[in-house]
C-alpha cells in the first residue's frame, strides 16, 4: 500500500497540488488523470521519492518495493539489456554483484565463505535464480529477441531502451509500480502483452497514460487529478468519462426526482458492469460498481474542445485513384509499387511498423513530395486539408496572434469569427492574443485543427493527430471523427481511436499493401491475415 497525507507542492505563489490525501492499496490498477500541465508526472516523482514536496509525506507499507518506469533512456548505456533489466530489483543485483566478486577473489578466505552463504541464502529467498529467465520473458513479450539480450543499451535503437526499462520497471514482481506513458514506441502485440501482464498483477499499479483502450483494459479506478486536489473513482476510463457527463446531464436536470435520476444512474451502472469481460478485474469491478450511490458520480470540471469536421460540398464518387507509387530516400525504398483506390465514404487507418512509409506516401499524395515513379489522380469534386506530423513550419518564426495566425486559413476575416472558432478550441479571452511561436505541443495541434475545421475539406489526410493531445482532446478529436461525413485518411498508435473511426485497414508492408475493409479489431485477430502479415514480413 502507498498513500499521501498532506501532499502539497509549491511553486511561488502557485500551488501545483494542495493537501492531497489519498490511498492506493494492492490488487487495484489506478489511471492518474488529469488535463496537460495538471502535475500528474510531478505527483508520480513525489511518490517515488524523486522530487520533495513542500508539505506532506508519503507513506509506504514497511518492507514494500516500488519499482519505476524511468525515463533517462542513456542511464543504462554501458550495461548489457539482460542485466539492465535484473538492476530494477536492486538488492537482488547488489547480492549478485557481491557474490561474483567473492568467488573471483584469488584469496578466497573462510570469512568469504561465510559472506557467500549468507548472501546466496537471500538470493534464493528472492527467487535469484530464475531472475534472468523472467528477465528474459518480458523482453520477448516487449518485443526485444533474445539475440539482443546481451547487446550493450547503447547499441539498441531508442524504441528498444524504451521496452527494456519497462521491462526492468516489471522485473522481479514489486509491491507498488509507477509507470508514466508505458505504451509509448510500443507496438499493438506488445501493448496487448503488457495488459494482459497487468490485468493479472497483484500489487498496486499506479500509471499516467493517453492510451483510453489500455486504461479502460487495465484499470479498477480512475484517480482525477483536477485544481491540485486528487478525487478517486472506481471503474476505468471510459466509466469516468461517462459518469462525469451523466453527472453533469443530471445536475442541469433540476425537475427531474431523485428516484428518476437514481433509475439512470442504475442502468448506466447496469450496463457497464457487464463490460471488459475477459478483464480479471470485472468481477470486483462489477460489485464496487453496484455500491456506487448518485452522490459519488460528480461533473467534471473538464472543459472540452468542440471539433467538428463540416465539408462545404459533397464529394462525388470518385475520391483518390493511386498507381505504381514508389519512393526511394537516401538509398532505402521506402514505398513501392503501391497502388490502391479510396472511396467516398472510406476511413482508412494507414497501419504498419515503418513510420517513414506512411509519412512519405502521405506527403505525395498531398503535393509535398515526388514519387520516383507512378501516379494518382483526385476527384473533381474533393478537396482536401492535410494535418502533417511535423507542423513545426507553420509556427516557427512567426510573429502573430493566435487570431491574425488562424485568420491566414479562414475565409471569413472578421475577428469575432476567428475569435469564436478559437473559443471552440479553448483560447478565449486574452488567451487568443498569444503569439503562435511560443506554444506548447498540444496547443499547436488545436490550432492546426482548427486550420483543418476552416479549410470545408470533404477529405482529411491526418498524420498521428492526437500526439502532444491531453485526454479531454483527444476524446473530442475521437468524437469529431466519428461524426465527420467525408472521406479520411489516417496514421495513429491510439488503439481506440483506430477501431472507433476506421472502417477500412490498409497496411504498409516491405512487400506490398494489405487492404481489407473491416474494424481494427477484427483486423488484428483476424486469422487469414496473420498468415498474410507471415509471408508479406518475410
């Protein structure tokens, strides 16, 4: 068990978290949640012991070991991966360490040996010697082979560090896990592996993640972090999210009884007792749930963006014909011969493990880029908008308002109309006049929505929209997207938001496409392709 008594963090005159009390006990999974800027990195070093707080103490079970996901990816840089992985249980190494020294001793004494008994005593009290085989079963589940496992950190691509210190943060069953964006560079098999790890971890998890599906798969409760105070829920994600918005209907309800209100909550609570099934945790869950009373289910103070996607005109029949596209850069073919044609109506998950494919194929067929060969032709009736990756061109250096930045791509130069559109995206007020060079990451990309919103494009190309998104955002964009009557093309790693919009696959293979014309989900389990990924990867 881990829990808070009087957490407050200072800084100046600003207080990040205020007298925070909370508990967090075994068997549980809690998604830490809360809007960019809200502190939930910063309350997560607090626990672990990384960054003092002004007032207030943490208070852990005696004996308890808490492991975290660290985040200095060169720490470990002169270590082999196996080894890397094992110094997340510290004593366990610290013996191991001790006894290869002893027995390298070329005056091995009785008093060595005695040091030695002692030491290989509580090495197999903490079940030393199957260390490098878990070790090495959670590196194959994150996907790291086994011919890597004797590699030095250095020499492992950055996405490969980043499974190895998860895998060292789950090394060796601790009591209480810290982990802050652990689906980040990983792959759908690896993400799955890793709930299905935590779906049947015993001790307390604590995590920040913007992955909704991986929250929903893993968590018995939501702890929201919201004006420097911490207010637990049981239930996952989308629990949360629900709850707050029914909360929030039934708070403007005032004529409606309390018996009326307290009949929605019990449906509401009815359904979603019955969901995630094949969770470990939905027995519990379901008998928490039943205890929930109409007090405990309170309305966010969230405050949302409104997205919304509106085609000036529809688009006819005939959208994207692409032919022969091949792209070689820098001596590495990165497209080749691809060919497909998008339909009106189609929302089209671009998928695959080379990034630089989908960017590239993206880029040509938004006039940014030449293809080495072959060709596309686009409908008469499309227009399209493109949300590129990298949107760094469109801000730096520019020395603009908000309102004058966004009034460059709206046809309507009125103020109070660009002003408005902005209020939609949540810079109001003074906030509008900010200058478009000095924003955060998850700024830039509301702005470039809003440029997307404006343009009245029927075709969307949109290269991972939600990155540098908080929760709130991305749900909006998530919903945008569903409702959004055109065609769309699209690249993202959030689960959810792939197998809520798509409903058409095409992946990006090194030896052709493989396009089908179903959900992700059933993309994923779908037998018949598995095989086909087998041959195409070979």
């Amino acid at each position: 068990m881990i829990s808070t008594n009087g957490i407050t963090l200072q800084y100046g005159k600003r207080a990040l978290f205020s007298d925070v009390n909370i508990k967090f006990t075994p068997g549980n999974c809690y998604g830490l949640i809360g809007a960019n800027g809200a502190g939930k990195s910063t309350f997560l070093k607090i626990l672990s012991g990384e960054i003092e707080p002004s007032r207030g103490e943490v208070f852990m079970t005696p004996s308890s070991r808490l492991a975290v996901l660290k985040q200095n990816h060169f720490e470990y840089d002169e270590f082999p991966v196996l080894k890397t992985v094992i110094m997340g249980h510290r004593r366990l190494y610290e013996i191991m360490e001790e006894k290869d020294a002893l027995y390298a001793k070329p005056d091995f004494s009785d008093e060595d040996g005695m040091k030695a008994s002692e030491l290989e005593g509580e090495f197999a009290e903490l079940d030393g010697w199957s260390a490098e085989a878990e070790a090495g079963e959670l590196l194959i589940g994150l996907g790291i082979p086994t011919t890597l496992h004797d590699t030095m950190m250095k020499d492992l691509e950055g996405n490969q560090k980043v499974r190895v210190l998860l895998a060292q943060a789950l090394f060796g069953n601790p009591d209480i896990l810290l982990l802050d964006e652990p689906t980040n560079h990983l792959d759908y098999e690896s993400i799955k592996w890793l709930e299905n790890f935590l779906m049947n971890y015993d001790n307390t998890v604590i995590i920040v993640s913007h992955d909704r599906h991986f929250l929903n798969n893993v968590c018995t409760h939501i702890a929201d972090l919201d004006f420097g105070k911490i207010q637990l829920y049981v239930g996952n994600y989308d629990f949360w999210y629900e709850s707050s918005q029914l909360a929030l209907k039934l708070s403007k309800d005032a004529n409606k009884k309390k018996e009326e209100k307290v009949k929605e909550l019990e449906e509401f609570i009815r359904r979603f007792s019955s969901n995630k099934s094949k969770a470990k945790q939905a027995t519990s869950r379901k008998k928490q749930l039943d205890k929930i009373s109409l007090e405990d289910i309170r309305p966010s103070s969230r405050r949302y963006p409104y997205i919304n996607f509106k085609p000036e005109r529809e688009a006819g029949k005939d959208i994207l014909r692409v032919e022969g596209i091949s792209k070689t850069i820098e001596g590495e073919k990165v497209l080749d011969n691809v060919s497909f044609t998008m339909n009106k109506g189609d929302k089209i998950a671009l998928v695959g493990p080379n990034e630089f494919a989908k960017t590239t194929l993206m880029q040509i067929l938004m006039g940014e880029l030449e293809a080495d060969e072959g060709t596309f032709t686009w409908g008469v009736t499309t227009s399209q908008t493109y949300f590129p990756k990298d949107n760094a061109t469109y801000f730096e250096g520019v020395d603009l308002s908000l309102v004058d930045w966004l009034r460059q791509y709206s046809k309507d130069q009125d103020e109070t109309f660009v002003r408005g559109f902005l209020g939609r995206m949540l810079f109001s007020g003074e906030e509008a006049l900010k200058k478009a060079s000095v924003l955060s990451g998850g700024e830039k990309v509301r702005c470039m929505l809003s440029k997307s919103m404006l343009s009245g494009a029927n075709v969307l190309f949109m290269d991972e929209p939600t990155n540098h998104l908080d929760l709130e955002s991305i749900t909006a964009l998530n919903n945008g997207l569903i409702e959004f009557t055109g065609t769309l093309l699209f690249v993202s790693h959030d689960h959810q938001f792939v197998q809520t919009i798509a409903n058409r696959i095409i992946e990006i293979t090194p030896n052709g496409l493989i396009d089908r014309q179903m959900e992700f989900d059933e993309y994923l389990e779908n037998d018949d392709i598995k095989k086909l990924q087998e041959s195409m990867y070979a």
